[in-house]
C-alpha cells in the first residue's frame, strides 16, 4: 500500500493509517484500536492517531467483506443459485442471531446448515425433531453412575456452535420450549443448575409449511426469537441444469468444503459489525417501520421492539459486508421482509384476502417515507469529530 493511504492526514497520520491497515488485514483478530495506541503529546498527534484509528476500522470492515465473500462463494460451491439465501443466513450469523427456514422438502435447507457449520469452523449438531422427543433429548440430563453412586451430567446436542433443528414444528411445545432459554440466554439450566452455552452458539431450525398433521405450531414467542425467517424456493431451470452438471462431474453425492474462518474469526467478524455507524434518521427510519406494523388495519397484532433490534443489527451486518462502515437506507430494505414477517399476526378476515405478512412487509416499506438522501459517511465523521474536538467553553 501507498505511504499517501491516509486520506489527507499529513506524513505521520498517513504511516500510522497504513501500518494500522496492514496489521488488521495481516491478523483479523486484531485490535485497532491497540494498534493505534501511540502517545499522545499534541493536538496534531491526536488528530493523526484519530485518522489511524478511522483507517484501521475501515480495513477491518474490508477484511469482513473481503471473508464474508470467500464464505458466501464456498457454499455455493453445493447449494447453486442460491446466494441471495446464503447472503441472508450469514448476515444472521454475523448479527449473532438464529434462523427458522421454512420451505418445502428437498430444498437444501438441511445441506446449507451443514455447509455453514463446514466452512465456519463450527462444531455441529442435529436434531431430528419427532412427537415423542423429551426436552432432555435437547438439553440433556443427569445419568446415574453406579461406581460414583452420584448423578454425572450428561450434555445433550445443544452444547454446540451450530445447531440444526430439523423439523422443528414435529416437537410437542414441551420440547420446543426446551430450546426457548437456550436460544435467548445462550444458556442451558437442568436440575436446578445452570450451564452457559460456549459462543458462538446459532440454531438454524427448518420447517415444512405443508404438513399439518402430526404437527405442533410454533408459539409466537418462540417465532419472536429467531432473528430472521427465510424461504428457500426451488432453483431456476438453468441452475438446476447447473447442479445435475456438478453431480455428474464430481462422481459422488458428498462434496468436502473448505473452512474458510474459524469460530474466533466468526467472533471477531461480529465485533466489527458493532462498529458500523447508524445514523439518528436511520434508527428513526427503523423505528417508523416497525411501528407502522402496529398500526396496520390488517394487522391484530405487530412487531415488537425485538423487531426494531433485528433490523438494526442486520442492517449493520449488511453494510459491513458491502464494505461499509455505516448503514444507508437500503441496507434497512433488504432485510426488512425476512426480520419482520414473522413477528407479526394478522386479523383472521386479511386471510381471506391471501395477503401474508411479507406482502404487508412490502406494503410498509412503500408507505413509510424513506430518509432523504445525505452522505452518511459525512454525517458519521462529523459526529466522531465533534466527539473528538469538543468546543471549549
């Protein structure tokens, strides 16, 4: 990189900026701000070390972008045609939130969850979800050992970093409440004691909305805890092609993916995205949107506060994987479907009418006027100077 890579900063600012930036894309673990922790003698010197820091964020978001895409592309190694899907889950990943997938059979939901857990490094658990299973079969339980004499606990599947919940509306709601501490509180309590889950710690659960026999619906506080509701849908004709093509090359079903980051640089991936700048009109737009589910003649019941924070934090995700730091209006449109359509009910008469909540998702979104256009790059560092140069009195 160029010595002149600090943005008009002067001499020192510019060589603090770039060995700053070399040292995030060098290590992603990082700490930026470490990195620029020279001693500060002067209002010159604070200024240069303040550039450093801006530049080392900036790399770091780039470095996101820059593992977030090499994840994006591995999976789709296997799930073609796919990627707007595959984008949405990791943004989900990157948010530290859970994912409901809800869509017909042999779709890939469960080959997508296996290939995140593959290509993140992430250690991985299944549970097939059937009527007769016990909470204990997701928690765990204590086992009885006879040479002790004492009871030994005995972890159950969701003591782990990924964990896929397959067919998860089968379970009676005794067992799918079992996962409702674990999901919220990243935390696990049996007989009495509590066991914190190891971080990062996701569920991806599927669904089929076909089959209602045999079936129990999932409460709207359990829907209300995964961050995001997605559906998958069947290939287009020339991706299906695609995948036949692809099978008929590698000669086997099985395909091994590459792992791309670990469960540390995952960490660190969602560390950086609480970094990405959200402006006073963004955070109002957000709020605007979510209230005006609320207040929908169609709707009996909108989304919560809950709702607002799932925007906000998906959106942070989105920018930082466009190599961003700071959120613009369309990062808000492009999640506003899959992180609210499930949190609202509508009135039983709107069924009739075969509008779903996505169509009143899209309906808010037209409604709500969109913040005016202005350079939030130049709004954010305006309120990092006058955070930095507060006038005297």
């Amino acid at each position: 990189m160029s010595d002149n890579d600090g943005r008009g900063a002067g001499d020192a600012g510019a060589r603090y900026s770039r060995e700053a930036r070399e040292a995030v894309v060098r290590d992603p673990g990082v700490d930026a701000a470490r990195v620029a922790g020279a001693p500060v003698h002067d209002a010159g010197r604070a200024a240069d070390a303040a550039r450093m820091v801006d530049a080392a964020r900036a790399a770091e978001v780039e470095r996101l972008a820059e593992l977030g895409g090499k994840v994006v592309d591995e999976i789709g190694r296997v799930v073609v045609g796919k990627k707007p899907v595959i984008e949405l889950i990791l943004l989900a990943l990157l948010s530290d939130g859970h994912v409901l997938i809800e869509d017909l059979p042999g779709l890939a939901k469960t080959l997508m969850a296996r290939s995140f857990a593959q290509v993140v490094g992430l250690r991985f658990a299944r549970i097939q979800f059937t009527p007769d299973l016990m909470p204990s079969d997701v928690t765990g339980a204590g086992i009885y050992d006879q040479r002790s004499g004492d009871f030994t606990f005995r972890p159950g599947p969701v003591f782990t970093n990924l964990l896929l919940g397959d067919e998860i509306n089968r379970a009676p709601a005794k067992t799918q409440a079992a996962l409702l501490e674990a999901m919220q509180e990243r935390q696990v309590t049996v007989e009495g004691t509590t066991r914190q889950l190891e971080p990062p710690f996701l569920v991806l659960a599927t669904q089929n909305p076909i089959e209602a026999e045999g079936t129990y619906p999932l409460p709207e506080a359990q829907l209300d805890r995964f961050l995001i509701r997605i559906s998958v849908g069947h290939p287009e004709r020339d991706h299906e092609i695609e995948m036949l093509q692809r099978r008929a090359d590698r000669r086997s079903d099985d395909l091994e993916l590459d792992e791309v980051i670990d469960a540390d640089t995952l960490r660190w991936m969602q560390h950086v995205t609480e970094d990405v700048y959200v402006s006073p009109g963004i955070s109002a737009y957000i709020v605007d949107l979510v209230a005006a589910t609320r207040s929908s003649s169609l709707v009996q019941v909108g989304a919560s506060p809950r709702g607002s924070l799932a925007l906000f934090k998906l959106a942070r995700s989105r920018a930082a994987m466009a190599g961003r730091d700071f959120v613009i209006p369309e990062d808000i449109k492009a999640v506003a479907v899959p992180a609210l359509s499930h949190r609202i009910m509508l009135k039983p008469e709107v069924w009739v009418q075969r509008i779903r909540t996505e169509d009143l998702v899209r309906r808010v979104l037209d409604s709500v006027p969109t913040p005016p256009a202005e350079d939030a790059a130049a709004v954010r560092d305006s309120v990092r100077n006058s955070v930095r140069n507060p006038v005297s009195k």
